[in-house]
C-alpha cells in the first residue's frame, strides 16, 4: 500500500533549468528563445514549458495566465538568487539531493519509469538529474535569502501586537473558530484473533494463485484496497519510496511473477506479486486484507470501557489516573489521554482537526463531561485502526472574534505573517527598480502581480 512519505518537502514554487541563451528547436516544431531578462539572467521559453511539462504530469492544464504567473515566479526567484550570490550564501548539498530524490520518484511514479520519464522530457535521466540539480541549488539559495529577508524584523514584543489588535477596525479583526481540548482512554478489539483469521484467509488465497488462479481476479473479489482492487491490484510503476519499507522490501525481493508469503504494514496485511522491476522501481500488484472484528469484540471493549466511565463519574478515580492505568493507546496514555498535535504541540483542536466519528460524540457535550463509548480509529496507517473509546471534554473556546487577551499567540503569528510577506514585497519593489529587466513582447499582455517589470 502506499503510504504517507516519511519525508516532507518544501513545496517550491517552481522548478527551472538552465538552458542556452539562444534559440534552439523542439522535435515537435516549437522554437525555443529567450522571452525575459533580469540583470544578467536570461529566462527561456523552455523553462515555462519544462515547468508546464511537470503540471501536466500532475493532471492540471496550464494556459497563458499560468505561464506568466510561472515567469513573474522566475523573475521574482531571480532578485533573490542574485542577492544570494551577493551575499555569499552557500547551498545544502544533502537537503538538494533529497528533494532532487524527491522529485525523481514523483516522476518515476507518475509517468511509469525512467524509460516514460526520458521519453516524456526528451532526454536521458541523467542530464535531466543535472539539470534539475542545478535548478534545486538555485532554489536552495532562493529560499535562504528569502528566510534572511523575512528575519531580519526584530522578535515582535507584546506591546506591539497589543499595538496591532488596536489598530485594526473591528470588522477586520479575525476570527478564532472553535477549540476543544480533550482527553481519551481507547481499547483496541482482540487483534490476535482478528490477524490470525486475516492470515488464514490471505493464506488460502495464495495457495490458490499457486494452483493456477489469477492474480487480478482474486484481488477484485477480495482486495480492500479501493485504489488497487479494481485494477486487479496492480499499482503501477512506482518507486520503492512511495510504500511502506516492509511494503518495498517484499516486491523488491520477489522474481517476476512470484507471489510473497504475508506482508504486514500499518495499512493491514498483504500479499504481493511482482509484475515488474526497473531498479529502484518496481510494478506489483497486492491484495490487501484489514482484520474484521466481531460484534462481540465490540461489546466486550465497551463493557469495560463502561466500567472505567462508571469508575470516573462516581469519582473513584480521575480521567487521567484512569488513562494512565487502563489506556491502550500509547501516544496518549503517560499524558493521562491528553490529545495533542503532534506538528504544533498544541493541545487545542479545531473541528476540521478532529476525526468524524470524535467530532460527532464531541458537538454535543459539555465542558467536564465524560462521553459513552464509541467506536473510532487511531492514527496508524493510511486509514487508521479500529479503536473503541471514551473522551472527557476538559475544554471548549467557542468561536469568537480574537481578543488580545484571549488569543494573543494566534494576533502574534498574523502579525508575523503579515510582517514577513511585507518585507518580501518591499525587497522585491526595491531591488525591480535598480535591476535591468527586459520582457517579450510575447509576455508583455501579462498581468503581473507586481507593476515593476515593465518600467
């Protein structure tokens, strides 16, 4: 299955390569030539198509309004990357290598290969690595010097967001959607049982490839997974990156056409046949099969969780005591259930944060309330596990206008926003009227966000 990446990269605005300044001919008849300069950076048709090239891959269809967007992008990057040379900043290596890695999978998996990725640019991958490795420097530097822009403002004191929130007429302060703060106590179903059967059945199920059967057809009557199954479990060309490690290590190892014996992955359990192999690449398809819990595990699970709720109402033992004790959700148990963010550390939640099933039992209780038990998921895999539970709702901020007292960090991080793209717009409007910046006529009709390239 495919699986959330470990690695998050950030989203660049745009990727351009390097190309010569001077025109150069396409197989399919479009005639390449430089379309803007920006000081002594010349900026190439090419580089809008190659980029036009990679939204295409992605599914969108880009027009004139997109290709000046991409070009005023490039002549915005090009302000930046001169002041980085200026500056003497320097590039990670390791971090352009990753995002270069990136960005090699990205295509690999969704043009089907390195052959389809050539054929696709109309160049071998390794000139097209070098071409994308330089641009990544370049992009590297950019964001640097844009960080260097945006922190040179001195850290914000209290005073001047207190200034801020005063400033502003009531009708453009903003508003603070409603937060819940809230702790849990979940049991999971009796998972030994579960796999077990899940395993006999996916057991049985490559027996039966072994005898004869096919592959696909299985995977259409029996796959869970809705991505694959109607396709009889093939994935498609892919990088070994996109799965899950266990995932990966299974079809790597098979011959084409194996079966493997059962893969487990937080996404549920596997069996895997590899259809094709292109180095880090490969082609399988799977059938992925969930472990099915009964209704009796359902009622045993509530029953307890009855008895610890009854335990917690009577106050025999706080909610925390009770999470810390009986709990079997790990990543909340030691914190006495307490749900925190795991990216902010925060421990306040919004609606859209929240899962559907908790959202629906949270909407209609109170502050101290303690919940019935309910059937969940957690966290692990793409879709998450089944989970029963109880949650205690310690705290609710309803929606309202932000208030300096009440919401000063959310006023801190506007104003911080606020301040950084302030500073990115001056340096950018300062740094177009003293850099010599020429644009064809071809491009000349765009309108552009900042009025400064056509002075």
């Amino acid at each position: 299955m495919i699986k959330f990446p470990r690695r998050l990269f950030p989203a660049l605005v745009l990727i351009f390569t390097a190309v010569p300044a001077f025109a150069q001919k396409y197989s399919d008849g479009m005639v390449d030539k430089s379309i803007a300069v920006v000081g002594k950076d010349v900026i190439m048709l090419s580089e809008i198509e190659e980029e036009c090239r990679m939204q295409r891959m992605r599914g969108l269809i880009p027009d004139m309004t997109t290709r000046c967007e991409i070009l005023e992008a490039i002549m915005v990057n090009k302000l930046f990357y001169f002041q980085a040379q200026l500056d003497s900043l320097t590039v990670n290596d390791a971090n352009v290598e990753a995002m270069l890695d990136a960005r090699v999978d990205e295509a690999y998996s969704s043009l089907g290969g390195e052959a389809k990725v050539e054929e696709y640019f109309g160049k071998p991958i390794y000139k097209i690595r070098a071409e994308w490795r330089e641009a990544l420097s370049e992009q590297s530097l950019i964001q640097e010097m844009q960080r260097n822009v945006t922190g040179k403002a001195p850290r914000l004191t209290p005073s001047e967001v207190e200034e801020y929130y005063k400033s502003l007429p009531e009708e453009d302060l903003p508003m603070v959607s409603t937060k819940y703060r809230m702790r849990q106590i979940g049991l999971y179903p009796d998972r030994e049982s579960a796999n077990l059967a899940v395993k006999e059945k996916l057991l049985e199920l490559r027996e039966r490839v072994v005898n004869g059967e096919k592959f696909s057809t299985l995977a259409r009557l029996y796959s869970q997974d809705p991505g694959s199954m109607t396709k009889g479990g093939e994935l498609g060309m892919m990088s070994k990156n996109v799965f899950w490690p266990e995932f990966s290590d299974a079809a790597m190892s098979l011959k084409v056409g194996q079966v493997s014996q059962i893969v487990e992955t937080p996404d549920g359990f596997h069996i895997i046949q590899l259809i094709d192999r292109q180095g880090d690449m490969f082609n399988a398809r799977h059938i992925l099969m969930k472990p099915v819990y009964t209704s009796e595990d359902r009622t045993k699970a509530f029953n307890r969780l009855d008895s610890i709720r009854n335990l917690i109402v009577a106050d025999s033992i706080s909610f925390q005591d009770a999470a810390r004790k009986f709990s079997e959700d790990p990543k909340t148990s030691t914190s006495g259930g307490l749900l925190s963010d795991p990216y902010t550390g925060s421990s306040y939640f919004e609606k859209d944060q929240l899962k559907p099933t908790d959202y629906a039992v949270l909407k209609s209780m109170q502050e101290g309330e303690t919940s019935e038990p309910f059937e969940s998921l957690d966290n692990e895999g793409r879709n998450g596990n089944t989970i029963y539970k109880i949650i205690y709702l310690e705290k609710i901020i309803p929606s309202h206008t932000a208030t300096y007292k009440d919401d000063y960090n959310d006023l801190l991080t506007e104003l911080e926003n606020k301040n950084a793209a302030e500073a990115i717009d001056k340096f950018i409007r300062e740094k177009q009227k003293v850099t010599k910046v020429k644009i064809d006529p071809l491009f000349q009709g765009c309108e552009f966000k900042y009025d400064g390239w056509l002075h």
